[in-house]
C-alpha cells in the first residue's frame, strides 16, 4: 500500500467522521450558526471527496476485470450518480438547510439525490478505474451516508409532519 493512497483515505475518513459528527449534533437538536464553522466544515468535506478522487487514481490494487464491462457500468453508475448530485445542489441552489420542503425538480421524485448521487459515485467511478481498495471503502462511506439520511428525514419528520409523510410516500429513497 502505498504512502500516498493512505494519505489520501485518511483525509477521506476524517472529512466522513466530521461531517458524521456534525449531521449527529444537528438531529440532537444543535444548530451550527456560526459562519467560520461552516465554511470550515465546507473546506474539510471538500477535502475529503478531493482526496477520495485521489485513492481512486492511487489506489494499488486493480480489478481482473475486463474494461469493456468495467468501465462502460462504473462511468454509467458513476455519472448517474453525479447528474443526480448537481441535480439536486442546482434545485436547492447550494448546500444550506431550507425553510420550506422542496419537493420540485429531481426532488419530486427522488427524496434525496444527493446521497444516493454520492452513494453511486462512490461505487461506480472506482469500478471505472478498476480500483478495489476504493470501491471497498464504500463499506465505510455508505453506511454513513444512509445513517445521514436517517437523521435528515427524522428531522423532516418533526419539521413538516404529515406533509412529508406524504411526500415520503410518493418519492423513493
């Protein structure tokens, strides 16, 4: 294993656990308001997917697998999820929370692209390049997304009550 695909997780893990702990405090009811911890937050998960796109490109161990299966599915999975992801930062115009439910756009059907978005980014761009050390990272990463999206809609739940129940019952993931 290289020093450098190491480097690269590490910096990874860290952003996942930050961003972890941070989704965490807010469903226990804290709000960040201070600026400079959100702009730090926002540089540190920035960070985190710059360094996973690097254990992609670094990662030492490669698939036996023949590239016309492995590159045509992982770039199709991979920019799914991606489309999905710009989708649903273009629909909300950014990252912040919300007053109100969106339910328009990719949003009226799906109630989270951006985590399914990172989710399939997360398992197809490293089947594209063959990468198995990154693909199996997403054993750490899905889960954390999914308990993400547990939180979220908890807290969505208690905000907008039955409107998002029926909102919840009408979209997928």
């Amino acid at each position: 294993m290289t020093p450098y695909f190491l480097i690269a997780f590490m910096v990874c893990l860290f952003a996942y656990i930050c961003h972890t702990v941070t989704h965490f405090f807010e469903y226990k009811g804290h709000k960040f308001k201070s600026r400079i911890y959100e702009n730090f937050l926002t540089i540190i998960i920035f960070a985190g997917y710059i360094a996973w796109v690097f254990m992609i490109f670094l990662d030492p161990i490669k698939m036996d697998l023949p590239d016309y299966i492995a590159k045509p599915l992982g770039l199709l999975v991979g920019l799914t999820g991606l489309v999905l992801f710009v989708l649903s930062a273009k629909v909300k115009k950014g990252f912040h929370e919300l007053d109100h439910l969106v339910t328009e756009g990719i949003y009226s059907k799906i109630r989270n692209p951006m985590y399914l978005g990172i989710t399939l980014m997360h398992v197809g761009f490293p089947l594209a390049a063959k990468s198995i050390l990154t693909l199996l990272s997403a054993i750490i990463w899905v889960p954390l997304i999914l308990m993400w999206k547990y939180w979220e809609e908890q807290d969505l739940e208690k905000k907008f009550g039955k409107e998002y129940s029926e909102y919840k019952n009408r979209t997928f993931f």
